[in-house]
C-alpha cells in the first residue's frame, strides 16, 4: 500500500472512529434505555435552564451542565439583520421502566433583529408546540435567544443560542433534559475573528470563522452557513515531504550506504531553488499584499528569509564536508547501512528534512567550526522521524571516531525530562547502536563494541551493587535480584523476546542476555549497561539518561568520564576504567575489594573527551533556582589548539560559562559549575566576574 493509500484509510478510519464516539455519546442510534438518559448520554444534551439556576454554582454550573448552545459572530453588514435559525432536538419519555425517545424534531425560525436591540427572544411558541406534537406530553419548551454587543475591539457582535426553558415544575416529566441539540445559522455573511493569543506574525492564520457557545463551530451545508458541533475540531494538512522543484532525491538508505553524495548535491540544490523562490522579496512582497501583513510582520518575514539562506549554507557546507572528508563520507555510508538493517524492513528510506539536518550538523562531528551557538531543534509530529533523525547523527559521529582512530569513550549523552524517558526509546537506542555494532564488526572496524549505558539510577536501577547491600539495595546475593531490572523487552540484536537477566560475580555486572541460539551476537553479556557505577567502568558508546543525573557531576567524581578521560585501567579483565584512589579503592577499581594494578588506557587521554568539534549544551537548575548553561567545543586535530605548554592537545578552547543568580544558587549547582569550568578549561562568568579555572583547580 503506497502512502496515498494509508493516507487515505487513516482518513477513513478517523471518520468512522469520530463518528462511533458522537453517536454513542448523543444516543443517535437508541431508541430505548433502562437507564437515566442523562447519566449515559453526555454530548448534544441541554439541561432545564431552571434546574440550573437551582444549583447555585453560576457559570461553573453552567459549564458542567449546559442549558444552551449557540454561535458567536461578527455580521459584516450593519443592522438591522433578517437570518434563519434552524434548530434540531428530541426528548426522552418514561413509560413504566423504560425510556423512550421520541421522534426528532427541526424547525426554521427567520430572525429579524437591530443593533436597539440587546436581547431578544423567538421561536419559544412554535417549538413548543413541535416538542408537544412529538412527545404527546406538555411541558418541554425552549427559546432562540439572540444578543447583540461588541467585542474587545469595538466591532458589533451577534450571539445566537438555542436555550431549554423547560420549567422544573411540570409535572409527569422524568427527564426535563433535551437531547440531540443543533443550531444551524444560515443567510447572516460574517466575517472571521482574529485569534489574539496568537502573535501577530506571518507564519500564522490567525482567522477562525466564529466562536462557538458550549459547543464547535463548523460549516453548514449551505455557503456561508455554520452549524453547532459536539466535537470541536481542526483540521491539519498532512505533511507532503518533497515540495521541492523537479523529482525527489533517491533518499534511500540503500542508495546513501552506496554513493550518498550525487542524492545528496540534488538534495541541497533544490533546497536553495525552492527557498530562492519561496523566500524572494518579490514572493514576501506578494504575500504582504495579499495577507495584509503589518510593516512588522514583513521585516519579521525578510528576517526569517535571511535565516533561510543561513540554513542553505550550512547544508552546502555539510555537502562540501562530505566530498572533503573521505572519513565522513565513510562513516556517513556506514550508518545509513546500520540504519536499514535497525529499520527491519518497516521503512527504507529517509525523508528529505532529516537528512537536511543530518547535513545541517554535520560539521558538527567532523570539523572546527563556529557554529556553538546554534541550537538545532528538530521538532515534528509524532511518528515523523525524529528520533531516527538523531540517532542518524549519533551513529555518523560514532562510526567517525572509530575511523579516525578513537577506539573507546562516551560518544553522545542524551539526556530526558524526568517523566520522558521511556524504556521504548531506551529500546529504539539500543537496537540501532545494535545495528551499528553488527555493520562495525562487519567492515572489521576497531575498538570497543558500541554500547548503550542507561544512566537513571535510584529507584529504576541501582546506583552500584555493594557486597554488604542494605535496605532496598541491590542484593548481589539474591537470585531474583536481576529480573527486578531488567531494561530491555527484546534483543536489539535478533529483536526476539529471548533475555534473561543475570548477575556477573567475576566481572561485577548486571547483565541482559539473549538465549537466542540463533542471534548474530555470539557473546556472552548484551553491550548494555544499567547500574551507574558500570558505566563510568566501561564508558558505553551512547549514554541515555535523565537531567538530574547531569547534576551530580559535582559530587560524583566517576562522572568525570563521560565528558573526560578516566585515570586508568584496572588489570583484572572485566574491571573497566578506574578513578580517583579513595580509602575503600585503593586503586580506583569501582568493583568492590579489587586489589587489581593500574595500567596504562589504551588511547591519549584527551581522546576521551568529545573528539569532534561537538556542540554541547546542558541546562542544570538548582533548588535556588540557579541555572548553567554550558557550551563547549574540541578542536578535531591536535594542530588547531594547543595547551599554555605548547604540546600536542585535544583541549577545548576557552570558552565562556555563565552562571546566573550565582549568589542565591544552592551549593551543589555552585560545586557543578565549578568543577565542570576547571575539567574543561572553561571561562566561568558569575555575572561580576569572569575567572579562568586553572585545571588543578584554583581560581584565578
């Protein structure tokens, strides 16, 4: 089935779904109830305008039972006014146990009204007597109401509603509601409110046609019509992801892992073609007329079409990049490989604004550049291509640092709000570094396999695994004590349902396994790690994790290995990377009672830092509301910085950090700022002074 297909049955579907709900929620299709209507039937239903009066609880009474529905307008002519209101209800009747409703009734009430006229009353008579007819009781009754007024900017306003002024005293009704309400108001033209809560800019439509009371607003069969609704609604184009002049690039990921660069020069060349004519000044000239932008909305728009050409150049660059960089364009190849084969045949291609902001960053992983102060935001509906689209640019940078001879490290941290962090993308991350290791030890790659550490900690997972555990600790001598952790629903090697959970005694590892005799990794634990104290012991590829764990850094000195180098390797096999010496690690192990040596690491330590010229940027808040934004950026050769000593560094360059509201932040964000500023050669700026952070540690 192509996409027009699917677009289409999602059409459908979403029809029948939206039509299931508005029928069952009005009753349209009951004729019969044992029950209360009122208490089944939530949508189309007016109580007695009395009955709400009676409760006392005003316009929040009113809300939670309605009396009325109706249209809120702007008439483009002056009065008086000549218009048809058609309104459509019916009535539920007990008969010993059993409700009945009776059969629906419509009637036309021609409305003739001036603006002398505030309030005023019609119809009450005729359905009145259409409700006696229908029902065979007396009693039911309700009004059209049509108000005149003004709005915020002084333009005259009609209100029309449909009222139930059914009386509570009638006698031998048991149900005083009316059901199945609609108003339709027809041979009144209007013209549109402008919604001010949106910004006056000419991205948005600001127009909506009228305002609906209790009720949406949509149009009436007849033009220039418009009919209540029970479901508010809005309508959303779907995307159409080539709109560029001539054929769609061939995007496919078989295509990119072949030869990338003549898709991707067809790629950038219609970008710039479109956004020439899009974003031209005679088009923005043409658009102020017609949209009647304001002198304010056109330089905003004349503004927004520079950005674009800023945009344009830096997918020129990512193109020249790729054609430069025989490495780039290697590891560019080698992720669309590991992306078709994550894929799994659900999709084989990617669509064309992801690989615009592949492109876009991609100086980003492979060259020095200036670009650390944009903050790309790759934002779409659900199901677009986000996530893929990320982990796209991590794979490239991952494959890229192993080409360029950086055989282990933390390659990206991705850090989620709190509550965001869900163990499926946990899940979708894991199997696509899967799929990178597979095509890595395919193509005989060296280094470390790429890894995926899930950094939460606390309640989710353990922090580390004491031998003497206390509490809620994890117990190392509880056989059950691993399945209470497991991460992973499947193998993101085979993608089968086949883990089984185990804890390591020799190597002090929480462990998933695959039990799938058949799956491409033959080794004995999955390259994912879930306690804290484990990842800073083998510093996986990619780290997932939470915002709060960013925050200990300053009091977590194990932390230091994820956006640095650790002190050593321990000796013992299955050990990892070691730290700081403390009284209970004589030798920096954070394995528990190791007496193992230190050894040298296997790469220079400033190649544990990012590599490439990689923007990062982190927000920590504190308790004092205390704020750090930190940037940093790392030259991609030894040749373009070097330290104060003149030898051969991977150092950043002094770059600025700026703490607000330093004075009042709470002393563990101080600490933070602190000790980031002096491991990574910052400049720290408190907003009175600016330091430079010696990396021993003192203040200068």
């Amino acid at each position: 089935m192509d996409d027009k297909n699917i677009s289409e049955a999602g059409t459908r579907f979403l029809g029948w779904l939206c039509n299931e709900v508005l029928t069952s929620a009005r009753g349209d299709r009951d004729t019969e109830l044992s029950v209360q209507p009122s208490g089944r039937f939530w949508l189309g239903r007016l109580a007695s305008e009395e009955a709400v009066e009676d409760l006392g609880f005003g316009d929040r009474g009113e809300r939670l039972s309605p009396c009325a529905i109706g249209i809120r307008l702007l008439p483009i002519e002056a009065g008086p006014w000549s218009f048809t209101v058609t309104v459509s209800m019916c009535c539920w009747l007990k008969q010993d146990k059993t409700f009945h409703k009776s059969p629906k009734i419509e009637i036309p009430v021609t409305v003739t009204t001036g603006t002398d006229i505030e309030e005023q009353a019609l119809g009450g008579e005729e359905i009145a007597a259409a409700l006696t007819t229908a029902t065979g009781a007396t009693g039911y009754a309700a009004e059209i109401r049509v108000e005149v007024g003004h709005d915020a900017a002084g333009a005259t306003e009609l209100t029309v509603l449909l009222v139930n002024t059914t009386p509570q005293a009638v006698a031998g009704l048991a149900d005083r509601n009316i059901y199945e309400c609609s108003l339709t108001l027809s041979n009144l033209p209007h013209s549109p409110y402008t919604l001010e809560a949106l910004p006056d800019a000419f991205r948005y439509e600001r127009s909506v046609a009228a305002y609906g009371i209790n009720c949406g607003v949509v149009a009436g069969a007849e033009a220039g019509s418009l009919r209540t609704s029970d479901m508010p609604t809005a309508e959303q184009a779907r995307p159409a992801y080539w709109t560029g002049p001539g054929a769609e690039p061939d995007l496919t990921f078989r295509s990119l892992s072949a030869d990338p660069l003549a898709a991707l020069q067809q790629l950038v060349e219609s970008h710039r073609a479109w956004g020439a004519a899009e974003w031209s000044d005679e088009m923005l000239e043409s658009r102020r007329t017609t949209e009647q932008w304001s002198r304010a909305m056109r330089a905003a728009a004349a503004a927004s079409a520079e950005k674009f050409r800023d945009e344009a150049a830096r997918l020129a660059a990512g193109l020249d990049l790729l054609q430069k960089n025989s490495l780039l364009r290697e590891a560019f190849r080698l992720m669309n490989r590991a992306m078709a084969r994550s894929a799994a045949g659900k999709y084989d291609r990617w669509r064309p604004f992801q690989v615009g902001f592949l492109l876009a960053n991609l100086v980003s992983v492979a060259a020095s550049s200036d670009d650390t102060t944009i903050a790309d935001v790759v934002w779409f509906a659900t199901g677009g291509g986000k996530t893929e689209t990320y982990l796209g640019l991590i794979v490239t940078a991952a494959f890229y640092e192993r080409l360029s001879g950086r055989v282990a490290g933390v390659t990206a941290w991705s850090r989620f709000p709190l509550r965001m962090l869900s163990l499926q993308q946990t899940q979708r991350v894991t199997n696509t570094m899967a799929a990178a290791e597979t095509v890595r030890r395919e193509t005989a790659i060296g280094g470390e396999p790429f890894s995926v550490g899930f950094l939460v900690g606390g309640s989710s997972t353990p922090n580390k695994i004491s031998k003497d555990s206390r509490g809620d600790d994890a117990d190392p001598d509880d056989d059950e004590m691993p399945k209470r952790y497991q991460i992973l629903e499947t193998c993101p090697f085979c993608l089968q349902k086949t883990i089984e959970m185990r804890f390591d005694r020799l190597t002090w590892t929480l462990q998933h396994h695959c039990t799938n005799a058949a799956c491409v990794w033959s080794e004995d634990a999955l390259p994912f790690y879930i306690v804290d104290q484990e990842i800073f012991r083998f510093l996986p590829t990619v780290v997932v994790g939470t915002l709060d764990k960013a925050a200990s850094i300053a009091v977590q000195g194990a932390l230091r290995g994820i956006i640095a180098a650790p002190v050593a390797k321990c000796s013992v096999a299955g050990h990892g990377y070691t730290y700081v010496a403390r009284t209970e690690r004589p030798n920096g192990c954070l394995v528990p009672g190791c007496r193992g040596e230190t050894i040298p690491l296997e790469m220079l330590k400033e190649r544990y830092a990012p590599h490439s010229d990689c923007r990062t940027s982190c927000i920590f808040s504190g308790t004092a509301s205390a704020r750090l934004m930190l940037t940093t950026s790392r030259c991609s050769t030894p040749s373009k910085w070097r330290s104060p000593d003149d030898g051969p560094r991977f150092w950043p360059r002094p770059r600025r950090c700026r703490v607000t509201n330093a004075r009042s932040a709470c002393c563990t964000v101080a600490q933070l700022a602190f000790s980031l500023c002096r491991d990574l050669g910052l400049e720290l700026h408190s907003g009175h002074a600016t330091h430079r952070i010696s990396r021993a540690g003192s203040l200068r």
